[in-house]
C-alpha cells in the first residue's frame, strides 16, 4: 500500500510538473512572452532531472555485484551529466531565440498563465515533501522553478503593460541562470572525476574512532564515493591490537559511512 500511495504522489508531482511547463510554452508562444518560454525550457530540463532522479536512486540501492564491488551509489553522478547535457541543449535554443529576436507585443494573458504555472509548481513542491526521499531532493531543487516563476510574472506583467525589452530583460536573466547552473554542476562534477579527498573533518572523525579504540593512527587515505560514504586505507601503530579492538575500530567507522582497509604497522 505504501508503495502504491509513493508511486501516485510521483505520478502527481510529474502531472503537476508538466502541466506548468506547458502552461509556460503557451505564455511564451501564444502571448509572446520571451521569459515563459525560457522559464519553460528549465521546466522541461526540470523533469527530466525528475525522470533522471528516480531512476538513478533506485539504482544507487542495488547492493555489490561482481562488476561493482563498493556497491552502486556513484550512478546517483549521472544525474549531473544529464543535468549538464540538457541545459546545455536549453541554453542553446534560448540564445538561438533571444539572438534573432525582434520588438514584439506581449499580451496580458501570458501574465495569467505566468501565475497558473507557478501555483501548478506550489503543487508539486508540496506533494515532494512528504514523498521518498529522492523525490523530496527534487522538491527542493524545483523551488529554483518557482523562483524563475516568479521573475516570469514580473517581466511579462512589465512586457505587457509598458515595454516588450522588460519581458526581453527576463528571458536574458533567466538564460544567464542556465548557465550558471551549468557552471556549478560541471563544477560538481569536475570535483568528482577529480577524485577529491573527503573534507578535513572526516580526516578528523577517523582518527577520533580510532584513538578511542587505542589506536595510533600512522596514515591514511580516504576518496569520496559519494558525498557521506568513503572507502580507503589507514595504518595503526602498535598498540592495542586485539582482534576485538579492531573489529570494533572497523565497525564504529562503517557506521560513519567509512569503509577502510586496517593494516598495523610492525613496532
């Protein structure tokens, strides 16, 4: 039952996602308003983030196989590259659009459907709250969409009611958000296929677990799987080695998402 219950508010939040993008596409194509049809350019980008997010989490549960012996949780970085790809191709038709653009009319309807659109959004956004955990993510990234809503309403009210170049003035602000999307998920990305070393505070915890064990820690190496879980080495000095000692050490750090390979050091 609980499954069904999450799979219809998924079916929901989908419903309501579309449904606002294409309330956009018709503000911008019907009623002229350059800033909808960008802003519905980024809804669309949006839910095939959603699409992209659900499937990559169900992978991300598959436990090891023989082909993934740290398990599958880095498939949850293909939801960037597809991120980058999409706007990317978003960026592009925007651009190609506002280039040729000439003066043109907005009419006051796109203004109407600049706000339908974003109380369709609300919708979605309150359904994410209380749906799985992946679907909740996206709710919070979908609030950027109701900020962007909210930059279509003024410039297309403005386009409307006094001169098209305020409504022109949305769109390029809106393209030029795409861009700085793109910039921070490649940003994300880049510090992935980098291979980053985990945040000093790790570093720290590491050595805390250890030394409350009785432990003396000569070295260690840690990567990043994925931001909360990391794999590596570590050498001890001699000390208190009892088996239970470290079998206790290993324990303590896999409950903090840390999965290390124990050598001691000879005296």
């Amino acid at each position: 039952m609980a499954r069904v219950n999450s799979l219809n508010k998924v079916i929901a939040i989908f419903i309501a996602g579309t449904t606002g993008s294409m309330l956009k596409i018709l503000g911008g194509i019907l009623y002229g308003s350059n800033t909808l049809f960008v802003d519905a350019l980024t809804s669309i980008a949006n839910m095939i983030a959603l699409l992209v997010v659900i499937w990559s989490r169900r992978v991300t549960t598959i436990p090891p196989d023989l082909d993934h012996h740290f398990g599958h949780e880095r498939f949850e970085y293909i939801d960037i590259l597809v991120m980058i790809v999409t706007y990317g191709f978003v960026a592009g038709i925007s651009i190609t659009r506002l280039y040729y653009v000439r003066e043109y009319s907005v009419e006051l309807d796109a203004f109407y459907l600049a706000v339908a659109a974003i109380l369709v959004y609300s919708i979605a956004i309150f359904l994410s709250r209380s749906a799985p955990p992946s679907i909740r993510a996206y709710g919070a990234f979908t609030i950027s969409e109701v900020l962007e809503g909210v930059v279509s309403i003024i410039a297309s009210l403005g386009g409307a009611l006094y001169s098209y170049l305020i409504d022109y003035g949305g769109a390029v602000l809106l393209t030029s958000y795409i861009f700085y999307e793109i910039y921070e998920e490649g940003r994300n990305l880049a510090s992935f296929m980098a291979d980053e070393a985990p945040p000093l505070s790790i570093y720290e915890k590491v050595v805390g677990i250890a030394e409350s064990e009785g432990f003396l820690v000569k070295s260690i190496r840690l990567r990043t799987i994925v931001p909360g879980k990391y794999h590596g080495d570590i050498v001890l000095s001699p000390g208190s080695t009892r088996y239970e000692n470290l079998k206790n050490l290993k324990k303590k750090l896999s409950e903090n998402g840390v999965d290390v390979c124990i050598e001691v050091s000879s005296p």
